[in-house]
C-alpha cells in the first residue's frame, strides 16, 4: 500500500545531538521545568495513569452487568464505583487529554514561538492537576463517593454519607489547572505569533485550542463556584439548593451544566483541532474551507453556553424554557456538522494514505458522526422523556466521548509522537491495535442504544433478564476495547528505545512543528521563524525540498 | 509583506494612576459602605436586595476600574472583562427563563 513516511536512512540516523529531552537530566529537572514539552510530557504520564485506574472501574462496571442480578459487588458499591469511573475519565482524563499534552507541546511550535506565555503558571496548572487528583484518589480509598459524576441535589448535599467533599475538592483543583491552561493559550495566541503568522495562517489546531481555551476561561469558575455551595452546603446547611429554607435544587442542576454542557465540547473540539491536521497530512490537501472551520470551534465555543437546559427537560423545568432549549440545541449541532462536512469534501480527491493515525482519524469522524446524531434524538423534547436516563444517554456520550475524544486522543499522539520522541511507533501493531478499537468500541457501545431503546435504566447494578443478550454483547466488545488500549501502552514505551529514527519530517507535513528537528530543541527554534506562506502549503513544503535536495546534494 | 503581524503593544507603556485618584476612589467605596449599612435599617419592600445589588454592582465597578486598572488599559483586555460579564449575564438570564415561566399555565 503507497504511504507518505519518508524517514532517513536508518543505517546512518542519529537522534540529534541536544534536544529538550537531553538538555538536563534528572527528577528535578523535570519536577521543575518550564518547557511547554516537558510539561506535556508529566501531563501525559499522569493522564495515563489516571486513564488505566478509569479503565479498570469500567472494566469492573462491564463485568457486574454481564448477569442480570447484581452478584460481582453489592448496589451501593456499584454505585461508587460508576461514580469514580465518571469523575475520573471526565475531570482527569478527557477534560485535560488533547490541550494539555498534544495541546502544551504544540501550541507554542506551531505559532513560532519559545515557549507559553506564562511557562511557570503552566508547570503550576500541572501541579493543581496533581493535587485534584490526589483528592479524588483519597476520596476513592477513603470509601468513595455515590453520587455519579453530576453529584445531583439533593441527593449530594441531603441523602449520603460518602466522601462528596473530598471528590468536590479534587474537582475544584482539576478545574483551575484546566483554566490556567486555557489563560496560557490565549494569551500566546494573542501575543506570541512570530512574525508573518496572522490568524488566518495559524494552523487549525490552534484554533480549536483556543475556542477550547474560552470555554476554559469562562465555564470552569462557575464550576468551581457551584461544587463550593455543595459543600457549603453539606456543612453549613445554608439553604441554596433546599427548598425548605428557599433554595431551589433545580438551581444546582442550572449552575452545574452550565459548566458542564460547554465542557462536553471542551472534551470534543482539541480533538476536532486534531483531526484537521490529520486530514489534511495525510489525504495531502489543504483542509476545505479553513475559515468555515476555524469559524466553527468559535462558533460551538460560544453557542455550546446557549443550550445547557437539555440536561434538565424531564426535571420539572419550565416548558417554555425548554422548547427554546430544545432549539438552540439543534441549531449548535450546525457548526459541528459543519467540520464533518468540510473534512469529508478534503478528502475528495485528495491522495488518501492509511497511516495509523489517519484510521483512527476515520474512526472519529464516523463515530462521533452517530454520537452527534443521536444528542439530536435527544433534544427532542418528546423523545427525549422516552429516553433520558437510559442507556441510550451512556450509547449517546460514549460515542462523541470514546469514539470521539479518545480516538482524537491517539491519533494525535500517534501522529506528533515522532516529534516527541524522535522515533515512529511500529507502524503493523499500531494499525491492528487501531483497527481492534474501532471494533471493540461499536461492539461495546452499539448495543446499549438498543438497550436504551428498549427501556434499561443507566446506573443500576442490575435489570431484567430480557435484556442480558445485549449486555453480554458489551462486555465482550469492552473486551476488545481493553486490549485495543492495551496495545499502545506496550508499544510506544517499547518504541523509545526500539522504535526507527524517525527525522524531522516523517509524514512530510507542512505546519512549522516538522520543519525543525525532533525532538526538538528547550528553545524550540534557533531562528524565530518568518511565516511567508498559507497553513497546509503543500506546494510551498514541495518547493522548499526540492531547494534542500540542490543545495545539500 | 505589509500585513500586520504582531498585536501592537497598546497598553506596553505603563499607565501611573496619581494617589489622589486612588484616595477618591477609597472614600466613595468607605461612603458607599457606609450607605449600604444606613439604608439597611430601612425597609425598602423587594428594593432591599435591588439597591444593594445596585450598590455592591457600582463598588465593584469602581475596583475593577481604577484600582485594576480597567480604565487605563487596552481594548483588548476591556474586551476581555467583557466576555466575563456577558457569560455571566447569559447564566442569569437564560436560567431566569425558566424560573419566570416556570408556573405559567398550571394554576
Ligand atoms: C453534537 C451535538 C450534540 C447534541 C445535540 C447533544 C445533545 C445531548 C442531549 C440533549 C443530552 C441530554 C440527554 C438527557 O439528559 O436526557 C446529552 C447528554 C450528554 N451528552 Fe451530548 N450532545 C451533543 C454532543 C456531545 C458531545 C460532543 C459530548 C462530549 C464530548 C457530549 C456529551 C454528553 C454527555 C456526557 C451527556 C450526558 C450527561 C449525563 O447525564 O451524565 N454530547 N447530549
Ligand atoms: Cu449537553
């Protein structure tokens, strides 16, 4: 099959002599750099980390529901144990997936710059990270909390004894490392672009972090701000969200998918900043109507404020309310059909090669293609009684989240892992390991919309006999699934030290990433590059190699 | 190339605020305080909660103007504060469409 890598002759390669990996050696070194890339580097890891503990509490949730009565673990540890497994994937995993690993290392390179604005804030926002997690974790040993991760009132401030708290507290800290990333975007993007590089030459990446980043900036206090009246709340009883003392627990639901409903696109649009560098690399074409996309992440980033009640129709909201709702959420899926269209016209008649992180960049676009779809069921205000609170809402979010998110996830860190690294993951496993995904996710997932369909309430550790055929379908696709993850965490440690020299350019991309070495210099350029020429330039990159090849050789 | 590529530094040169502004500033907030404190021992129907709001909201405005600078600085960063204020103004009103209308129609 014709694929694009061109790496350098292997018998000869070296690893650059300095780059930021060797500039320093050390724990320290690393516990207290300033360098965007090692940052995203600690991220990484700790993401990992929380990813497997995440991975193995759904393993546990997938394992209970392969038999209808609840025989694994009794209902209320079921209970904490789905509630963990959301917390933990959501605040810390996907919330921080692509922005602040892909995101930190690549920001500042591809708009020419040393590094982030604020570098300190940035190695402070990983430590917050660190500390959220550590809350989080205790909460989990202390003996968990059982409110899944929405901690819905009353039930989260009235009815349980468990570590509500402590799970908030971890939360809140996760949050401000998510706006001190988001703060340190959007002000290099302001101020950091190096000379020639206007707006609308920046690389779509950059653009979908920095819609990201406004939701960052602007969602995550309110966040904070509700999960404090919560435990203001449970100590203080101070009345918000108790009707009793004239509160209102419904104001609780408002103030919390407030956040929420926009970080669900916090948790989708750096993957879609992902997928456009990938579609365009390897289908070798310039993204299709850059300024519709680029204009896109604006637009979910700020309509996505705009439609958050469809998180509360069946809880008594007013009808009004939610018919208008129910409108601007219909009209938010625009912009993000918008990006589905405008990569499948790139791929018309582009050169098309089937790299590893192009299939999982295909897995994106047909799976959160359905996920996005299927929200569309739900904001129907009629269907939508039929069915909320069912698995077809667990199908729904999987699909954008898992198949979305996650898929974007790796085939960003396939895609710049040369540039991280210095050398290719082996290329045969990772596109099995690939394809395994795709497969495990649509047997995992496809079967809860029928059950959701059919009437299986989401959160119960068990249901009716009628449904367990289904049920046994997605333990075993989350089967598949676990060893599709599994493999990448084997290989790209393996590929560190095995892995082929991959050269500055493997995939020969044009984004100013590739032109310098890799891994690249602490300082990222000798030179502050001059941008002369549009993003996705494939001429310009053809010009400039065939210049190389007369000068050189 | 002619384009435009660096943000122009507008606000680079720092603006020094005199301590006679700062001083008037200071006592309008101690005033304001003190009028707060006055008018509470008035009872004033539902405009109790509006005109300490209406205060509180001027006394902020005050802080984040001068003693933050907002006046002196570019209309980058008054933009910024505006984005703030505006995602704030659509949390309160689109979640007083529900509670407005929440009763329409069953009594
Ligand atoms: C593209 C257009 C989308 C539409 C129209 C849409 C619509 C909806 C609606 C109406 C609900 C509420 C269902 C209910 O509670 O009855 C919902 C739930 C949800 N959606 Fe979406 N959605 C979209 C995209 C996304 C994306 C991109 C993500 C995440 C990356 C996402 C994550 C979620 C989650 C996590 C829930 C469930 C929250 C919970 O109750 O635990 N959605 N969606
Ligand atoms: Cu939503």
């Amino acid at each position: 099959m014709s694929t694009i890598v061109s790496l350098p002759d292997q018998a000869t390669a070296k690893l650059p002599a300095k780059s930021y990996l060797n500039q320093e050696y050390g724990l320290m070194s690393w516990l207290l750099t300033g360098d965007h890339k090692r940052i995203a580097i600690l991220y990484m890891i700790s993401i990992s980390f929380f990813f497997v503990i995440g991975g193995v509490l759904a393993g546990l949730i997938r394992l209970e529901l392969l038999t209808p009565p609840s025989d694994l673990m009794a209902t209320d540890t079921y209970n904490k144990v789905f509630s963990m497994h959301g917390i933990i994937m959501v605040f810390l995993f996907l919330v921080p997936s692509v922005p602040a690993t892909i995101g930190n290392f690549l920001i500042p390179l591809m708009v020419g710059a040393r590094d982030l604005a604020f570098p300190k804030i940035n190695l402070l926002s990983w430590y917050l990270y660190v500390g959220g997690g550590i809350f989080v974790l205790s909460a989990m040993v202390l003996g968990g909390v059982d409110t899944g991760w929405t901690f819905t009132t009353p039930l989260s401030t009235h009815y349980l004894n468990t570590h509500v708290v402590t799970a908030a507290m971890g939360i809140f800290l996760a949050g401000f490392s998510s706006i001190f990333t988001g703060l340190n975007f959007i002000v290099t993007v302001h101020r950091m672009r190096c000379p020639g590089m206007t707006w609308f030459r920046l690389p779509l990446f950059v653009w979908g972090h920095y819609a990201t980043s406004i939701i960052m900036i602007l969602g995550t206090p309110v966040l904070a701000i509700t999960l404090v009246l919560v435990a203001l709340e449970r100590t203080m009883s101070i009345g918000v969200f108790d009707p009793t003392k004239g509160g209102d627990p419904l104001l609780f639901q408002h103030l919390f998918w407030f956040y929420s409903h926009p970080a669900v696109y916090i948790m989708i649009l750096p993957g879609m900043a992902v997928i456009s560098e990938v579609i365009s690399t390897f289908s070798r074409k310039r993204v299709f109507g850059y300024t519709a996309v680029a204009f896109s992440s604006v637009a979910i980033a700020v309509f996505g404020f705009l439609v958050w009640e469809h998180h509360m129709f069946i809880m008594g909201v007013s009808q009004y309310s939610a018919l208008v709702f129910s409108l601007m959420t219909m009209l938010v899926a625009v912009p993000s059909a918008i990006k589905i269209f405008n990569w499948s016209m790139t791929l018309y008649k582009g050169s098309i090669t089937f790299e590893t992180p192009m299939l999982y960049a295909f897995g994106f676009i047909g799976l959160f293609t359905i996920g996005g779809l299927t929200g569309i069921f739900l904001a129907t205000l009629g269907m939508d009684i039929h069915l909320t609170e069912t698995y077809f809402i667990v199908a729904h979010f999987h699909f954008v989240m898992v198949g979305g998110m996650l898929m974007a996830y790796l085939a960003g860190v396939h895609f710049w892992w040369p540039k991280m690294t210095g050398r290719m993951y082996p290329e045969a496993i990772s596109k099995t390991a690939a394809v395994i995904t795709f497969i495990g996710f649509i047997v995992t997932f496809f079967p809860q919309f029928l059950l959701g369909y059919l009437g299986m309430p989401r959160r119960y550790a068990a249901y009716p006999a009628d449904f367990q055929v289904l049920n046994v379908f997605s333990t075993a696709g989350a089967s598949i699934l676990g060893i599709g993850y599994m493999l990448p965490m084997l290989y790209l440690p393996w590929s560190l030290i095995y892995g082929q020299i991959a050269g500055n350019n493997p995939w020969q991309a044009t984004g100013l990433e590739w032109q310098i070495q890799s891994p690249p210099l602490t300082e990222n350029f000798v030179e502050i590059p001059i941008m002369d020429h549009e993003a996705y330039d494939y001429e310009w990159l053809a010009n400039k190699t065939q210049h190389e090849v007369q000068t050189v050789g | 190339m002619t384009e435009k590529t660096q943000e122009t530094h507008q606000d680079a040169e720092v603006h020094v605020v005199k301590p006679p502004i700062y001083l008037a500033i200071f006592l309008t907030l101690l005033a304001l305080t003190a009028l707060t404190t006055g008018i509470s021992f008035i009872d004033l129907g539902v405009f109790n909660a509006v005109i300490a709001l209406a205060i509180a909201c001027f006394k902020a405005s005050l802080v984040v103007l001068f003693f933050m600078h907002l006046h002196y600085s570019s209309r980058l960063l008054k933009l910024t504060v505006a984005a703030g204020i505006f995602t704030f103004l659509l949390l309160i009103s689109l979640t007083m469409t529900d509670y407005i209308s929440r009763a329409w129609g069953m009594f």
